[in-house]
C-alpha cells in the first residue's frame, strides 16, 4: 500500500512538472519544447493509467483470493456441476446431519439463496440404511401419497430427475424456526439406491 502512495505521489508530481513546462512551451511558442512537452505528457499518462490498471486488478484478485479463504470454510459453495467436491461434501453433512459413510457417493448439490424463498438440492446414491437414517435424524414423515413433489419450484439438473421423484413416495417436515418457514422433502429410489432432498 506504501508502494502505491509512492507511486501515485511521484506520477502527480511529474505530471504537474510536466504541465507547467508544456504551459511555458506554449507562452514562449517553442515548437520544439511543445512536442517534447506533449510527448511526455502523453507517456506518463499512458504509464500512469497501465500503473494503476495494474494495481487495481491485482488488488481485486488479492482481495477475491482472501475473501474465498475467509468465506468458503463457513460458507462452501454448491458444486451442482460435479460430484462429490469437498464444498458438496460439507454441504451434505450441514444440511442432511449424518456423516458420510462408504455407500453415500455422488453427492451433487445446488443452492438459490437469492431472495426470500431459498431452496437448497441434494442428489446422491446411498443405501437404505443410511436413507433411514436421514429421516430419522431429520425427523421426516411419510407422505400420504407418491407424486407429492413440488417440482415447480426445483431446477433442472440432470441429477434431478423429476419425474421418478413424482413415482416415489416422500417423506417432508414443515417447521417454523425464528418466524422462517423451513420445508423438508426427501425422496429415496431403493432400486436404484439414489436419494433426493429439497429444502
């Protein structure tokens, strides 16, 4: 930061020197001072706007890198475009509140946490004992009826598919924690031992 006031200091300082030898060029109508005068003007410019380009960038992508490294351990990103990250890993446990035991593999996830009405989407395969533990641990219910899906309100993926979630029966929660409607719907595949989860 040192190095940048020093910086910016000196370009201001030669470019007002800069100036009052074009302004005493002009005055005298020396030509020859003039294009000497506007040549470097023109360069430190050039050099002063290539500088500061420069260390702007450079300061935002520092600034971009420290942030992910502050942010990303408390908040990890949703990887809905390849399995199994260590943000979707995290995700998973934070969400689902099991550990993840040999069979849970393909973990995909999405988040659209714009707005009032954030959804979060977990795909993965697991077995039947670890999907017994999920609605245990998160204290689900079974639905009445299959096809119990709100499909209108999830996003295209190609590990979402919503039309075998609309064959399975479901199991969801509906709670009201700190004036926030949180709802819960998990659906398990046994024959292709893939579960679903929206919240």
């Amino acid at each position: 930061m040192l190095k940048l006031k020093i910086l910016l200091t000196v370009l201001i300082l030669l470019a007002f020197i800069i100036l009052v030898f074009l302004i005493v060029a002009i005055i005298r109508k020396s030509k020859g001072s003039l294009l000497v005068s506007l040549v470097a003007f023109f360069a430190l410019i050039g050099t002063g706007y290539y500088t500061l380009s420069y260390t702007v960038d450079r300061g935002t992508a520092v600034t971009i890198n420290l942030a992910k490294k502050i942010i990303d351990p408390l908040f990890p990103p949703f990887n809905s475009d390849q399995p199994d990250t260590e943000a979707n890993r995290k995700n998973f446990r934070h969400f689902l509140q099991v550990d993840i035991t040999p069979d849970i593999t393909n973990i995909y996830c999405f988040d659209d946490a714009i707005g009032q009405d954030a959804d979060y989407m977990f795909s993965f395969n697991c077995d039947t004992t670890t999907a017994a533990a999920i609605i245990k641990k998160l204290d689900l219910s079974k639905d009445s009826l299959a096809g119990n899906n709100p499909e209108s309100l999830q996003h295209d993926f190609d590990w979402w598919n919503k039309k075998r979630i609309n064959e399975l029966t479901g199991y969801s929660r509906h709670s009201n924690i700190q004036s926030k409607n949180i709802h819960k719907r998990f659906w398990c595949d046994t024959v292709d031992q893939k579960a679903y989860y929206f919240q």
